[in-house]
C-alpha cells in the first residue's frame, strides 16, 4: 500500500510563485482515501491558502521546503473559525486546520511561514492563526520552523494526546504574537521548543467545564516574549490540573515568566514549576486568583460574572531568576504599550480575602533585581482584590492592575498554608520600597534573607 504522496506528483510547482493550495489538498485527500501515510514537500517554496489535514495523514516539510502562506484572503476559506476570545474575530481564518482527525501531524524539519508582513489584506481584517486543531486525537507537531504566524501561532481546542517537540517559533511581526496555545486539552507534552513572540509565548487554558485542561509536561524549553513566558490560565471556566514545567529558560521577557491566572469561575489546582533560570524577567512569579469579567479577554459564551474559583496546591521552587542593567529600562510593545519596567517588577501573589489561594509553595529561588526605585515615587494606596459581583471600588486589584508593585521583591497576600523557604533577594542599586510584605496568609513558614 502506497503511504508517501509527493506534492509534486500533483502539480505543485514549489517556484514561491504559483499557489498549489490544489496540489497539496489534493495529496491529502488522496493520502486521506488511500488508508493515511505521508504527504511530502520537499525542494523548494510553495505557496498556499488554508490546507485541511485528515485523520491518518501526515504533512511531512521537510528541510529543503518552505511552505509559505499564500498573502491573497480569498484563498481561506470559512469553516475554520473556533476562536474564543470575544474581541479577536480578526483570527477566524487558519492555515492549517483539522477537525474531528486522529493520528495528524505536521513533522519534518523544514520551514512553515506565516507571511504576516502581508496581512491583513486591504479591505479585510483577517490575519490567519498558522495552526488550529479542533477536537482531534493523537497529534505531533515535530521538528519544524514555525514562522512569522500572523495571527497566534497554534490552537489546541478540546484535543487530547498531543506532542509538541523541537521547534523554532518565531512570531515578533504582529500582535496576538502567541506560540504554542492549548484550551480544554489533555494528556499534552511540549519539549525541546525555542518559542519567541509578541504575547504569550505558551498558554494553557480551559473555556468549558466539558473539557478540562490537563495532564501537561512542558521540559527543556526556552522563552522569550514582550509579553509572557508561560500562561496558566485567564480562560479558566473550566479546570487546568495537573501541570509539570521543569528545566526551562527564560530570557527578555518583558512580563511575566510564570504567570497563573484563575479569572474565571474554574479552578487552577495541582502545578509544579521546578529547576527553571530566568534572565531580565519583568515578573518572575504571578499569581492571581479573582473574577475578571470584561469585553476584553473575555470568554465567548461566559454571558455573567462567575463567582471566584480555586487555586490550590501550587509549588514552585529551584528557581533563578536574574536582572542586569537592561531591566532598568521601560519595555515596549511596537513602541506603543508598555510592558514593563523597574516600577512593575518582581513575585506578586494575590486574591480576594474570603477566596484565599490554598497550599502555595516557593522554595528555592534567588531573585537579583536591578532595583532603584523610591517608595515615595509610587502610589501609597495599594488596592485589594475585590469579588466583582458585588459593589466594589473603580480600581481594584486585578490582572494588569495595578502597573506598580508596593515591594522591591515580592508581595503574597491571602494564602492559607503557604510555605516560603530558601528564598535570597538581591537590589543592584538602593531600593527603599518594603522588600517584601506577607499579609493576610495562614500557617506560613518564613525562610527569606536579602544579601
């Protein structure tokens, strides 16, 4: 039985100039009838609009190809919309899409290009996600450099045994610059990526109670992003448990390295982030357990105000996290938002004061940063995390706010059993904020010093 179909063989050109979306699709489908096998794109640059993988068949690029995101709309159609953010309508289109396959892959070592420079198009205001899965089985995405996505890089939807495993993800062209992005997965392994981007570089949520985000092993990886490392969470009506990162890196980003976010009624429960060196990391650690509600990041079919979920039973230790004289500037996205600065800096655990965190452990973990900043140049008045399904203040504490940290270090508020041993603070330069405050947290047991 015949299992490797050579795009050419079906009129591909491969000349970066003729589109051969037929070709490809036609490979597939061919591949697809014949029992599943592989679908090869070798020596050169083809160009293509959406592609619709199907159960059984891999789409092989391998190192001598390119496959390169045709810049004319029209030729994505629609049918691959699954996006569910209420404010991002603009990433419907996808270029490769798969829906209800199993045993799919995108594997070899060659090039999928984005073209992002080229989108959107006049006229529209459609900039295609590179990858989206929606309810399949058993996937590989392998070996690959997944470039200049337009839109975010990858979507995992209500997916279960997927592998994510050496790639290259470059995405600094547009906002929405995501890497790899997981919603209502399980049994998930992500290792061996570089993953550089203008948002979330690895985020894992929940947007249904129906499908759960878990069983994830995220190992020997490397981050760098304007914004975050690696999410947990925000899109979190359902759970997410059960969540391994061990032995990554860090470095240049200008928000959070960690950051886990319990926003939406669901529960965050059972992580560990251990053996992980960060370097020039706006915010190290960021916790926050509330109900955030609001048209912006918001949930597509969360109509009203959830009641505030859980977070339990965190650990975080063997971390290293360092500054140098780069973190004494303020970070940009396209020199327009500010990301960070010396003002917006350090560990930060939060949460409203009758839904406290539960069982948060950080051990291990040495923190330099540049300091220099002077209590008197920051707002006094700190605000508290409020539920916000009652009357509550115009500002209060939440996800990104406030744009200022109280302490030079680290800033825990309301945790019952929490457990802080084996933690060294380092200032570069003088700074006369508090260095760290512990407030409203049970049964703690304290291991800090400041060198």
């Amino acid at each position: 039985m015949r299992d490797v179909f050579e795009v050419r063989e079906y009129g591909a050109k491969g000349d970066g100039v003729t589109v051969d979306t037929k070709a490809i699709q036609q490979a597939i489908d061919d591949c697809y009838e014949s029992g599943g096998g592989y679908v090869v794109l070798t020596g050169g640059t083809f160009v293509s609009g959406t592609i619709f993988l199907k159960s059984n068949v891999y789409l092989q690029v391998n190192p001598s190809a390119l496959l390169l995101a045709n810049p004319n709309i029209s030729d994505y159609p629609d049918g691959t919309h699954y996006n569910r953010y209420t404010n991002e309508e603009y990433m419907d289109k996808c270029f490769i899409y798969a829906e209800e396959a199993m045993n799919i892959g995108v594997i070899g070592q060659g090039e999928i290009n984005g073209n992002a420079e080229n989108f959107p198009n006049e006229g529209s205001i459609y900039r295609p996600m590179l990858i989206r899965f929606l309810r399949c089985k058993n996937i590989h995405v392998k070996g690959l450099r997944l470039y200049n996505s337009s839109g975010w890089t990858t979507a995992f939807l209500d997916s279960e045994n997927i592998w994510c495993e050496d790639l290259d993800i470059s995405n600094d062209k547009r906002y929405n610059g995501d890497g790899l992005d997981y919603d209502g997965c399980k049994h998930v392994f992500i290792s061996n990526c570089k993953i550089m981007g203008t948002d979330d570089n690895l985020c894992l949520q929940a947007s249904s109670k129906d499908y759960p985000m878990k069983n994830v092993h995220i190992t020997n990886c490397h981050f760098t992003s304007i914004c975050a490392g690696i999410r947990i969470g925000l899109k979190s009506v359902g759970d997410i448990s059960n969540v391994v990162i061990h032995n990554c890196t860090f470095e240049n980003v200008w928000r959070e390295g960690i950051k886990i976010e319990c926003t939406e009624g669901g529960s965050i429960t059972d992580v560990v982030a251990q053996g992980l060196v960060m370097r020039n990391v706006t915010r190290p650690i960021f916790i926050i357990l509330n109900n955030r509600l609001d048209r912006i990041g918001s949930t597509i079919g969360l109509n009203e105000m959830p009641s505030i979920g859980t977070m339990e039973r965190i650990t975080l230790s063997d971390i290293i996290a360092t500054d140098d004289d780069e973190m004494f500037n303020t970070h940009y996205r396209f020199n327009k938002d500010i990301m960070g600065c010396p003002y917006f800096n350090g560990i930060r655990v939060d949460a409203c004061d009758s839904y406290p965190i539960r069982d948060l452990t950080l051990k291990n973990i040495t923190y330099t940063f540049v300091g220099g900043v002077k209590k008197e140049d920051i707002p006094v008045k700190y605000p508290k995390v409020w539920d916000r399904r009652y009357d509550h203040p115009k500002k209060v504490s939440e996800n990104y706010y406030p744009n200022w940290s109280r302490t030079t270090f680290m800033d825990v508020r309301n945790v019952e059993r929490l457990i802080l041993d084996g933690l060294r603070f380092h200032a570069i330069k003088e700074d006369t904020r508090d260095s760290y405050i512990i407030e409203n947290c049970k049964t703690f047991k304290e291991g800090i010093r400041e060198f």
